[in-house]
C-alpha cells in the first residue's frame, strides 16, 4: 500500500534535488529515504530512478508520480488545514422547490442557510413535485421540498408544516355563499394543477374518495396560471387559504364553503438516504423552523 511518507520521501527528492537533502528536510536518514524508495518502486511496479548513473536521476515515470503525490500531499494539507480551523467550508446545495414556497417562505429559508453557512453556493430548481422527486431520485438535486405524496425506502421525508386549502373563485362567478356539496361545487369549472403536482394529486385523490363527477376541467401546471384564471372568472380552484386570503379582502375572490372541506396538504423535505450527510439533515431542519404558507414573499 503507497504511504503519505513514501510519497513525502519522493516529492522532496524532486524538489531539492538529492536523497541526501530529502533526508535532511524529513529529520530522517538517507538511508530510510531509500527504503521508502524502494517500497513505493515495490507496490507500483515502476522504476522511479535511473540507478546505472553516478546520481540517480528519476524516470519519466518517476516524474509523472512525483506529479501524483505533489496533488496527494496538496489535498492531505488542506484535511488537515480544515480540522484546524473553525470557518465554514464552501458548500453547494442543489435546492427543488415548488411554486408555493418559492411564494412565501423562501426568502426566509434562504436567509437562515447563509446565516448558518455564510460560503454556501444555492442552486435552485423551481418545478412540479413529480417532476422534482424524479431529479432527486437522479441524484441531480440534494433537497426537495414538496407536498408529502411520494414514497421510497431510500428517500427519507422530514414532516416540516400543512397548508390549509379552501375552494376559492371570482365572485363574478360565485353569487352563493352557503356550504356547498361537492355535487353542487363540480357545477363549475375545476381548475386544477395537473398529476405531477403534489398537491394535484392530492386534490384528485380526494376528489375521487368523494365520487366527484367533474364535468367540466381545466388543468395548469402553474400555480399563479391558475390563481390568474379563477380570479377571471374561468372556474373555481383550490388555493393556500392564509396565503391568498389578502385576495379575499380586496374582493377579486371568494371563500367557496364545502361539505365536506378539503384536507390540509402535508409538506415534507426529502433527501436520500443512501449517503447519509449532516449538511442535509441540517438543510431539513432549518426548512422544518422556516416553512410557513400564511404569508407571501416572507423575509
């Protein structure tokens, strides 16, 4: 097995020129110079000094592994440089999100992982759940944060907060204000996002657990497509209630009641599992202090 004195023992050689000098820069003897030669010439099978001359000239293979262990030497001192030292390292974070909370708590989330790592490189990725979930699966995004409606052994799911839905639509469309049946609410248009969004899926699920009969569709893998179709009067769609409440009180839309409600969606952050890493389960945990859908654009 090659050694870090081997290859200390070789890189020194090459900078000063002679097994003496190495020795001298080592605190070593000449003598166990040579024997750490001869071991590194043993397990890489190469001839790293041309012996037949008076002064032992290295090889051109020799020169090429003195390349090797500069880099090896090189990396070994920034290890032992990062355990002495309490700064940060710099670190990437490849981030999937979803429309709702690049809304509302991103800029807070944001805020507090710069806070807990000042040298952190974010990328983010704003997408569909499905859409998200498969680019983790791809190793092509550390952390996702969506609604709870995937599920693998390898992908571990942090529980971070639920986001309270209503039926929401342009009081141009709605006059009613009673509770209505989900017969009664399927009279509308449906808008709704398509089945590669978490909270989509959700919606639809529900909406066949309760035997809806949809007449008429219109799906949107945008939310604020959606959110601008109901406020034109195209349909009624459900919507984050505390988020777009502000919508309510201008009177661009209205509270649609239903019989029965619309089930609260859970929002996890999922990362894999199958390299665990502190970094992440730390990423998790500041999107489970941070995550709240009540208000837009949050700071």
């Amino acid at each position: 097995m090659i050694t870090l004195k081997q290859l200390e023992a070789l890189y020194w050689i090459g900078q000063l020129g002679t097994f003496e000098r190495a020795a001298s820069k080592l605190n070593t003897t000449q003598s166990a110079v040579s024997k750490r030669i001869q071991e590194l010439e043993l397990v890489t099978r190469v001839p790293l000094f041309d012996r037949g001359q008076r002064n032992a000239r290295m090889t051109e293979k020799g020169e090429q592994l003195l390349i090797l262990a500069e880099e090896m030497l090189a990396l070994q001192q920034r290890v032992v440089t990062l355990s002495q030292r309490d700064e940060m390292p710099v670190r990437q974070l490849r981030l999937g999100i979803t429309e709702l909370t690049a809304l509302t708590w991103l800029p807070r989330f944001i805020t507090d992982l710069r806070a807990s790592y000042p040298k952190l490189a974010i990328e983010t990725e704003v997408d569909m759940s499905r859409n998200l979930y498969d680019r983790l699966q791809e190793d092509k995004l550390d952390v996702i944060i969506i609604p709870e409606a995937f599920s693998d052994p390898h992908v571990t799911a942090v529980h971070l907060a639920r986001s309270r839905n209503v039926w929401m639509g342009s009081p141009k469309l709605v006059s009613t204000r009673r509770t209505l049946s989900i017969e009664e609410l399927t009279e509308y248009t449906i808008l709704t996002q398509g089945n590669r969004s978490g909270s989509g899926l959700w919606v639809g699920k529900w909406l066949k657990s309760e035997a809806a009969i949809v007449r008429r569709h219109i799906s949107s893998d945008s939310l604020i497509a959606l959110l601008g179709m109901t406020v034109a009067g195209l349909g009624v769609t459900y919507l984050p209630l505390q988020c777009f409440e502000p919508l309510v009180a201008e009177g661009k839309l209205v509270i649609i009641p239903t019989d029965p409600e619309l089930p609260d969606i859970p929002y996890v952050a999922m990362y894999r599992n199958d390299r665990p890493s502190a970094f992440t389960t730390n990423v998790a945990e500041l999107a489970r202090t941070a995550c709240d859908f009540s208000r837009q654009l949050q700071s």
